[in-house]
C-alpha cells in the first residue's frame, strides 16, 4: 500500500507593518540586536527608537521607561522627574567625560547608597529610598546629617553633603525642578600633620627597607618605585596621582626639570625642578613604556598604590598618615623658611591661597611656641638667679 502524500505546509509572510507590530507588542518596544537591547514606542503618534545602551532585559526595561517619560514630559512642556539614582548615573557619565578620577565618581553611588537611601527609606517610610527628584525635602537633608554625624566626623558630614548638593544642583540645572538648600556645618579646621626634619630621614629609612630583615632573616628587597614616588612627594610636593601620571617624555634630563601634564588639578601644565635626591633615583627605574612609575605591563599604577607602604611604614614611628602628608610635609619646609603664602601655592598649585595661607600659619604657630619656650626658659633662668643671689646675701 503506497504511503500517503503529505501536504507542504502553509507558510505566511508576515508583512512588514505586522512584524513591527507584533515587535512591539511580544517584546514591549524592546529588541535586541547586537550587544544591547533597542527600544521603538509611540507618542502622540510620533515613534521614537534608539540604544537602551543596555544588555539585560531588565535594565533595558528601566531604560525604556524613562525615555519613555522623558518623551512625554517633552511633548507636555513638563519638567522630567528622575529618580535619585538615574539622577546620579546621569552626573557620573559627565564627570567622567570631564576627566574625573574614578574615585571621586565612585564615592558619590557608595554614599548615596550607604547613607542617603536608608535614611529616606527608614524615616519617611519610603519602600526603596530611591525617591523623585522634587520629593527630596529640607527635613531629609536635616535627618541625613542627623545619622551621618552619630558615627562620622564634621568633615565627613561635609564630604556627604557636598555630593549631595552636587547632585541636587546638577538636577536643578538639567531638569528645572526645585531643589532644598544644603548647608554645610560649621566645623573645625583640622590640623594639618607633617613629619619635622628628624623624622622624615627616620620615615626614609623605613621605606627603603633600612636595616630591616624578614622573619627568616633575609634581606627585605627595596621597592624602587615606591621609594621614587615617596620623594618625588615629599621634596616636589606632588600629589600621589600626579606622581603616577609621570612620563618619561615630560622629563627632561638635560635641565634636570619635569612638566605636569594639563589635566591635574589645578588645571596647569608648570615646569618643577627635580632635585637630585630624587634624580638620583631615575635611573634605577626601569623602562617599560610611557609611565616612570608602571605595572609589569606597563600599563599606570591604580591610585592607592603608595597609601599601604606608606602607611606601613608611619605605623613603625607610632604615626598613622598617607601619601598626602608627604605634600603636606613639602608645603610646610617651605613654610618655616619664611616662604610667602604667594609662592607656597606656586609651587603646590593650590587654587585658593587661603589653602597655601595654612602653611603659613603653622609656621608663624610653631615659631611663636618656639619664641615662648625661650621665654619660659630665660624667666627660669632669671628666677634661679635671683633665688641664688639671695641665699648668697643672707650668708653675709
């Protein structure tokens, strides 16, 4: 018996205008293509597409949401209402396009995060913490420093709440919503630490492993490139990733100086002079690459990168203090040598001079301690004398 014949299926091509349809309709305006998920949706009859810049279907659903309120505020003549942490994914893409230090970047998410959101979400029973724009209120910025102070500092108070008014501002600017005023607290000036002559040769010492042995008495071997970067810290006054951001083009040999790249912090490119105990250690660096200071690959050292030796090596002194107190330590020699705030903050690129007028005022403060330890001593002196003279005059 012959096998029966089977029928070739129906296939029906689905028109264009019915594929885009049902794209949108399956997928909710979503679909991937590549590497990320692209969006396509109507508003008042008007179709949008573009990149979500995302690659997980549920970041891309985010996005698509909130392109999709940005279109309507748009069209409504409204002003757009983010949330806190779009608002801040929003000003990390542009401080990274302005050349910020990932660090900085880094620390507003964590203090967002550690300190902002749970006090929202605890005392104005909010699910998330993770509120609208034009619902952060005066009574949450009080709370917020309320918190933070029972377990930090002033300063740190004042570390949080200037990301706070940075991302409030920079909601203000983008999105014209109002915005609480955030007022910074009255704190005191913390002391700024420095290591005197003794205990900087002392600290020196340490670094290059002086006279130390490991636990089975070998010699512990010197780490060049941290003994580098320490003087080029203490006796240039660099800041630690102005020493890591050192290449060998921008040195030159001849004239014994080196020329900061543009992009540091006070936004110069000045040409210091390198003195010969740091010179002295150029050549013991090897080369490999653009960086004087590098990884084995060449590649920039992350920064941090001197803050454990450095730390390390305090500890040994009784001191606890990282690489910015080799700066600071800088500004202060040249203080007690009679330097002018002027040329103090030429020579660290400070942008206020109020900055380079510390300096100056521990120098003044140390000589005015110095100047009255004389005088307590020449009143002693005077006082025994006298007590002298007298039992000498009673024996007559």
């Amino acid at each position: 018996m012959p096998a029966p014949k089977l029928k070739a299926p129906i296939i029906k091509l689905a028109t264009k205008e019915e594929a885009v349809a049902k794209d949108r309709v399956s997928r909710g305006g979503l679909k991937k293509r590549g590497r990320y998920y692209h969006y396509r949706f109507e508003v008042e009859g008007h179709e949008y597409t573009g990149s979500t810049k995302q690659e997980t279907l549920k970041e891309a659903k985010k996005e698509l949401e909130r392109q999709r309120q940005k279109i309507h505020h748009r069209t409504k003549g409204t002003p757009f209402n983010p949330l806190l942490s779009e608002l801040i994914t929003e000003w990390e893409k542009t401080q990274r396009a302005d050349n910020h230090s990932e660090k900085h970047i880094a620390n507003c998410s964590r203090l967002f995060k550690d300190h902002v959101y749970p006090v929202i979400k605890e005392h104005f029973n909010h699910e998330t913490g993770d509120i609208k724009l034009d619902s952060f209120t005066d009574k949450m910025v009080e709370q917020i420093k309320i918190e933070y102070q029972k377990t930090h500092t002033e300063h740190g108070c004042n570390t949080l709440l200037r990301y706070v008014s940075g991302i409030l501002k920079y909601g203000n600017k983008n999105y014209k919503i109002d915005i609480p005023a955030v007022s910074k607290l009255k704190a005191q000036k913390k002391p700024i630490t420095y290591l005197d002559e003794e205990e900087i040769f002392t600290f020196l010492d340490h670094i290059d492993f002086k006279n130390s042995k490991a636990g089975n008495g070998a010699k512990v071997p010197l780490n060049v490139q941290i003994s580098f970067a320490v003087r080029v810290m203490l006796f240039m006054g660099f800041r630690e990733d102005e020493v890591l951001d050192m290449t060998w083009n921008n040195y030159n040999a001849k004239n014994m100086t080196y020329t900061l790249n543009q992009d540091t912090k006070g936004g110069e490119s000045p040409t210091v002079a390198v003195p010969e105990e740091v010179a002295e250690w150029l050549p013991k660096l090897k080369v490999n690459g653009a960086y004087l200071l590098h990884q084995p690959d060449g590649s920039r050292h992350h920064e941090g990168y001197t803050s454990n030796p450095i730390r390390r090596a305090s500890k040994k002194m009784g001191r606890n203090f990282g690489p910015h107190e080799l700066r600071r330590t800088h500004g202060c020699m040249l203080a007690f040598l009679q330097t002018g705030a002027f040329t103090i903050q030429k020579a660290l690129r400070h942008k206020s001079i109020a900055t380079s007028q510390a300096y100056v005022d521990i120098a003044n403060r140390v000589v005015a301690e110095a100047q009255g330890k004389m005088m307590e001593n020449l009143r002693k002196n005077r006082e025994a004398r006298k007590q002298k003279a007298d039992i000498e005059a009673s024996k007559k």
